[in-house]
C-alpha cells in the first residue's frame, strides 16, 4: 500500500504534548474517564452508571428556572432545604409528618404547624405540600458529579466526603445528609465569600442543596398534594400490619410517574437549566492517583477510600482556588457537545467493527476507509498523519493549538479521539483478522461509553433500567433493560448492597427488614435516608 506506517504510540505523543500545560500527564493517562465524566455530566443515564463522580464543576442555572421543593408544611421555606428539578421528584417528599429534622430554629414553625394540624380533617392531615419556586436570579453552584447524592457506601460520596468535606462528615451522619448541608452552607459564606449558592447533585433525579431559600428564590405557589402521595405512610409496600393500617393503600400509577420522570433527563437535564465550565474544573483523575486500586483491592470504579487525607490536600487546595477565581459562565467551550459529536460518530462503528458481524479482514477494511476517508491524502498516505487529522475533526480550532496550554478537557477529549483514530488506522493496517478484531475490542474497553448500554425501542409505557439507588439490581447493572415503568423491580441481587431485591444501603432501618421486595420499601428507606428523619419522631 505503500502507507507510512503508524510510529508514535499514544503515550509518548502524550508524553511530548502535554508537558508544562495546565493539563497533566495523569490527564491523558485517565483520558477515557475524563472524557467520560464530560460526556455523563448532568446525565442521569450515565451518571447513574458511573456513580462514583470524581469531579466538580462550577455551575449555573438561569433565572426563572422553575423548582420544586415537597414538605409538610405550606409556610415559605426560609434557610437551607432541598430543591428538585423535576415536580415528582419533590413529590415524594410532600406528605403529611414528614419535615426536616427538628432542630431548634425549626420549633417554632413546628408548633404552628401542629396548631394547623388540630384543626385539620383527618384526610388533610394525610397530605403534604408542593412548592414551586423559580430561581430569583442566576444562581451559582457546585456541581459534584456521578450519583452524587446517593446515600451509599459504595463510592458515590466519596469525592464529597473526602476532598470537598476534608473528611470532616461525621461517621453517624454519613448516611443523613443535613450535616453535609449545612457545612457546604458554613463554607460558601465563611470560605468562599458567598460565591456559590448551592451544591448540585444527583440521585433518582437532579437536586441542590440551595443554602438561602429566601434570598434565591420566588414562590410561585404552594399547593396541596393528594393524600397518600405516593403512599400514606411508610411500609405502605411491606407487609408490617402494624405500619400497613396507618399506611394506606398504595397506588402503582404513583411510582411510574416518578420514574419516567427520572428517565426523561436520562440524556441531560434539558432546556439549558444548567450551564457548567467545562474549561475549569477540579477532578481526582489529573493528580496521579491511583483510583482504581487499593492494596489488595481491584475496583471497576474509581474509590478515594484508599488514599491518606494528606495525598488529597491538593485537589483540596484546587477546589478552593476553583470557587475562589473562576466563574461558571467564563468557559469557552461547551466540551460536552464535542464529547457528544465523538461518540455519536463512533459508537456504531466501533461496536460495529468488535462485534465480528463483518465476516473478513477486506470487509472491515473496507469500513475503516469510509471513516477515514476524510483524512487521507491519496497522493501521499502517512498513517500518523492520518490518524492525527482524524483525531482533531471535533475539537474546535484555538482550543488546542500548538502552544502548548490546552486545558484539561481539550486535552482528554483530544487523547481519546487520537487513541480512536490510532485504533482506525492501525486496524486498517493489520490484515490478521482475530487480532483485527481484538483492536476495536480492546478500544471499546478503553473507551467504556455508557451509550453502549442503553436500551433500545422501549415502549411507551416502559422504560430503561438501572440502578438508581436504593433501588436496582446487579443484572440492572450489567445488562439494563427496557421494563414497565410501573414495576421497574426485578428480581436479584441489590447493586447496592442490601437484602436480595430490597433496598440498598446500609443502615437499613431495623423496621424495614420485613418488608417485601421492589421498590416501595426502597423509596422509604430513600426517603429516609434523604432527610436524615428517624421514621419514630414522625408517626
Ligand atoms: C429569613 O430569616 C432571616 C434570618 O432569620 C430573616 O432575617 C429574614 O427576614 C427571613 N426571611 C423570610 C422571608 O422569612
Ligand atoms: C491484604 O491482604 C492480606 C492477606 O489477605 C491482609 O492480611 C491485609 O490486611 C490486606 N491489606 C489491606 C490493606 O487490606
Ligand atoms: C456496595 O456496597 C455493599 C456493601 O459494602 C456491597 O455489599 C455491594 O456489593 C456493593 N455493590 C457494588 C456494586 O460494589
């Protein structure tokens, strides 16, 4: 064929372009989890795949951006609560009982409460409030990624409580979540000059722990919510007949409901809700740490559980000078949608040529020059040439020029584009077709997209699952499938770690362990956990 064949490995390119940039060497090693950390960002498909985020972003939501916020009480929340973006995900926390925990700044609104309540119908008290708020002006956050707000042991608090908590979060409150609110609050005032207004997360759905309702927020309205919603009382699913006669019936039609509403920002928040710099931001994969090994330990996913408080000073330190200098509304470039460009043109492809569904070696050749086409000089191949033109198709002219000061996202997204295109090249120059197949095999590992997993042709009345904790299985996991969104449960092993098809977590409340399977018992220990409420003060 008379093509220069490919010379450079991806590591020394790496090794020779990223030196004294703001980006790393460690940014190309973790290349694929940086780029795949973009590409999930305020996804709940990916996010909730890979769970344990290891970066934060400043974030910004724009005025007039409608919020929800469910409770007890109908009086205007005034301090720090929880705030949803999506109506139903609010709803499971508007019922009768159900407040904040009582601290003292909350007694007074307690007693007022309990007056309202002497006078209210029995069915009355059975119901609680929705509140819908728009933001009053442009809010400024942090945004902790993967499933962030998932109350488990299992790596998804660990950048929170490690790096952004500096191991302060006690071993009591770990599973409640008030104590995490109210330190991040303590810190935007007391460290960061009030230059970010809340902490954006995920769990089944996308929340933030906003510190001032009164000053960030408007009320639009607070209404009643149906009595029962989405279950009168907890071990409403369980089979407690002490907890069932005050808990009422359950509604199937209720936890559909939430669930697609989870599913529907699977592939993003949507309507520009949410802004983040992708130009700077702070995450564990750019300081040479080891994240995916302990000791003994081999993990699949990312953990910061083995390493001394002193090695993480440095994304400490980083964190601050992020919050303390960069604004979320400063980036350039929106790498997210080139992430999204990637792997839209490649992910076919790819699998395409890994699967062994092309029968010989001249059929994926012939595949392979369809993709690189475009970068190929006829008059004159050069395999390194090509696989470098091919790898800068979608990175933005001035984003990564040659002098050298490309930031961490250009970089990662550029490292994994090469390896792609290297991966092209390289194939179409191997005429073994077992080891031809191998490469692509081995790129899509590289790779991991989470894309790769997602169902495909759901009905309407189904949708895609996966653990979201407490809820889902291992199988859920492993291979996700399209299910009734009414009864997404399926039988095995919990992901997270609690009895065969119960809840995750794990402190489940001694009360819970004779419940039965699915996800009523799981949304009770998630209501549970959420709000750091003993069940015992409530009913
Ligand atoms: C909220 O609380 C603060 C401090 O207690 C108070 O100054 C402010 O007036 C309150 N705002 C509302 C709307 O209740
Ligand atoms: C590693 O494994 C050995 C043998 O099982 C054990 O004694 C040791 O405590 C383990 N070390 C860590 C850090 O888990
Ligand atoms: C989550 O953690 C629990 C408890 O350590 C464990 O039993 C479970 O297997 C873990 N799940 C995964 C997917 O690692």
């Amino acid at each position: 064929m008379g093509v220069k064949p490919l010379l450079l490995s991806s590591l020394l390119w790496a090794a020779s372009t990223t030196t004294a940039t703001a980006a790393s060497p460690s940014t190309t090693q973790n290349a694929n989890h940086i780029f795949n950390s973009i590409h999930s960002s305020m996804r709940q498909w990916g996010s909730s795949l890979q769970h344990n985020g290891m970066s934060l972003f400043l974030a910004s939501v724009p005025a007039g951006t409608q919020f929800y916020h469910g409770t007890s009480i109908p009086d205007p929340i005034n301090g720090t609560e929880w705030l949803a973006f999506e109506p139903e995900h609010a709803m499971v926390f508007a019922r009768a009982h159900m407040g904040p925990p009582p601290d003292e700044e909350d007694d007074d609104k307690k007693k007022k409460e309990l007056r309202k309540r002497d006078e209210e119908t029995e069915e009355e008290k059975s119901s609680g409030w929705l509140h819908t708020y728009v933001a009053a002006k442009d809010l400024r956050l942090l945004y902790a990624d993967g499933m962030s707000a998932g109350k488990t042991r299992n790596g998804t608090l660990d950048f929170e409580d490690r790096v952004l908590f500096r191991d302060e979060v006690g071993e009591k409150e770990m599973m409640g979540d008030r104590e995490r609110a109210n330190m991040f609050c303590r810190m935007a005032k007391e460290e960061w000059d009030d230059r970010v207004d809340g902490l954006l997360r995920m769990e089944a759905g996308f929340e933030i722990i906003l510190c001032d309702f009164a000053r960030d927020l408007k009320e639009v309205r607070v209404t009643r919510t149906k009595p029962s919603y989405p279950f009168r009382g907890p071990g409403g699913g369980g089979n407690d007949d002490k907890k069932k006669k005050k808990g009422g019936p359950v509604t199937k039609g209720d936890g559909a409901l939430w669930f697609k509403a989870i599913a529907a920002r699977y592939d993003g928040i949507g309507g520009n809700r949410v802004t983040l710099n992708y130009d700077n931001f702070v995450s564990a994969y750019t300081y040479g740490l080891d994240l995916f090994h302990s000791v003994n330990e081999t993990f699949t996913l990312p953990r910061l559980t083995q390493f001394t408080s002193q090695q993480l000073v440095p994304i400490r330190e980083a964190l601050n000078e992020l919050v303390l200098q960069h604004e979320a509304k400063e980036a350039t470039f929106n790498w997210q949608t080139i992430t999204d460009m990637v792997v839209e043109r490649y992910a076919h492809d790819i699998r395409y040529f890994a699967s062994g569904q092309l029968s010989t070696v001249e059929d994926i050749h012939a595949k392979i020059e369809k993709v690189l086409a475009p970068f190929v000089d006829y008059g004159d191949r050069d395999g390194e040439e090509e696989a470098e033109r091919c790898s800068m198709q979608f990175i933005p002219g001035g984003a990564f020029g040659g002098d050298g000061d490309a930031g961490v996202a250009a970089t990662a997204v550029h490292a994994v584009t090469r390896r792609i295109c290297e991966t092209m090249v390289q194939g179409w120059q191997e005429t073994d077709y077992n080891t031809l197949i191998g490469l692509f095999q081995d790129l899509m590992e590289y790779l991991a997209w989470t894309t790769w997993k997602q169902c495909s042709g759901c009905a309407d009345h189904e949708i895609c699952v996966v653990p979201i904790w407490p809820m889902g299985t291992v199988e859920d996991y492993n291979h996700p499938q399209c299910r009734d969104a009414a009864k997404p449960e399926s039988e095995g092993q919990n992901y997270w770690g609690g009895r065969p098809g119960g809840p995750g977590g794990h402190h489940p409340p001694p009360s819970e362990s004779s419940s039965s399977a699915g996800w009523i018992p799981s949304l009770v220990s998630f209501l549970r956990s959420f709000l750091g409420v003993a069940l015992g003060l409530h009913f």
